[in-house]
C-alpha cells in the first residue's frame, strides 16, 4: 500500500510539473472582489494544491484524534466490564461453594451460613488456649503413646 502511494504522489508531480511547464503566462485570479492575484498558472495550482493537501492532513488528524478518544473510551469501558467479570467470577465461587456445601449436607438439614455461627469472645479463646498450655498431660495419652 505503501508503494502504491507514492507511485500515485509521484505520478502527480510528474503531471504538475510537465502542467506549469506548459502554461508559465501569468494569470489573474479574484480571490474576493477588489482582491486580485496576478502569478504564473503553476505557482497559483501549487499553492492550490499545497492548500489541499494541508486541509487533507487536518482532516486526516482530526480523525486520528477522534480515534485516540475512542481507544481512551473503549479502554475505560474494558476496564469497567473486567471489574465486573471479576464481581461476577467471585460471586460465582461463592454460589459453587455453597452449592458443594448443600450437596454434603444430609437431607432436611440447613446448611450453616457464617453469620449464623456463634462467636466466641476473643477473652474466653485466649484464655483456653492457657489452660491447655498450662495444664499436666493426661496419663492417657502418655498411656496411648507408649508402644
């Protein structure tokens, strides 16, 4: 594609140049009434054309500015439907969790959810752990663990 471009800008020089050759008289041109230019053919299509090609080029650059503000768009958008796959996703292990903890559970029971389970104070834990710490071994298990 590239080549093809400047095959075809090359072409159009080549026709401009052979044109302003050709036709070197001056000509006037009226921009607005009472403003008259006075140039040779050649230098009023060259800036004719320079003029197109730089309407061309803002054109293409306010395209490619509306293309970087949709990228930016389209962006926040996959960022916003990531979050949601990802709010989808836990939800979705959770419900299988459940769903897992149903399916072990025998018929006619309901299964426990975890603000149903009863909390003990963190008081009474730390004070029970000290007790099995503190406390002589049992016989039975230094009865158990002898061969």
């Amino acid at each position: 594609m590239r080549q093809l471009s400047f095959i075809f800008v090359f072409l159009l020089c080549l026709a401009f140049g052979l044109f302003s050759i050709r036709n070197s008289a001056p000509v006037a041109i009226e921009l607005f009434p009472g403003l008259e230019i006075e140039a040779p053919l050649s230098v009023q299509l060259l800036f004719s054309l320079g003029f197109g090609a730089i309407l061309s080029w803002l054109i293409g650059l306010w395209g490619g500015v509306q293309n970087l503000f949709n990228r930016f768009k389209n962006a926040r958008e996959l960022k916003k439907r990531d979050q949601q796959i990802e709010a989808l996703e836990a939800e979705l292990s959770r419900l299988r969790f459940e769903l897992e903890q149903k399916k072990q559970l025998p018929a006619g029971a309901e299964p426990a959810t975890v603000k149903e389970l009863p909390l003990a104070p963190v008081d009474e834990i730390h004070d029970a752990e000290f007790e099995t710490e503190s406390s002589p071994p049992s016989q039975e298990s230094e009865v158990s663990s002898s061969p």
